[in-house]
C-alpha cells in the first residue's frame, strides 16, 4: 500500500515539475504574448484575465494532442473565449 501512496505522489510531482516547464517554454517562445491577441501575459495574478494559461491551438476535443507543438501561450480572457475552436473557425 505504502508504494501505491509513494507512486502517486511521484507522478503527482512530475507532472508538476513537467507543467512549470511547458509554461516556462511557451513564455519564451511567444515572448511573454498571448498567441490571441498579442498582448503581454500577467504571470503573478491568476485571477486577472490577462494571467497565462497554456492554449491546445487544436483542441483535445477536437483530436488535438497534448505536445508541445500543439501548445501555445493565451491569456485566460482569450483562451476562456477561443474554448474548442479550431485555429479556422471564427471566434465566438
């Protein structure tokens, strides 16, 4: 049982470890920017909706991926707007 708990929380901590990476390289890539509307990101408050979210340019609902190539830098405001939309359709 101990190993199980053990286990869990080792996938736990590398996934978090592997998130703060992901968001590190997409900060560098897209300069700061969401990818949406090009305007800088807040990396302090995550209740200003200007705070970086990381965006599935594809969305996993519609069969994107969870890699990197399918990720970018958004701002929860256009992210929360752009929702499961594919990069052609317009936005809502």
């Amino acid at each position: 049982m101990k190993g199980c708990a053990r286990s869990t929380a080792d996938v736990g901590r590398r996934e978090m470890q592997r998130t703060k990476w992901t968001r590190a390289t997409l900060i560098r890539k897209h300069g700061g920017r969401c990818h949406l509307c090009n305007e800088p990101v807040d990396l302090k408050d995550p209740a200003s909706p200007r705070y970086a979210t990381i965006d599935h340019v594809v969305p996993l609902s519609r069969g994107g991926r969870d890699l990197l190539d399918n990720l970018a830098l958004a701002c929860r405001a256009c992210n929360e707007k752009k929702g499961a939309t594919m990069p052609q359709e317009p936005k809502p």
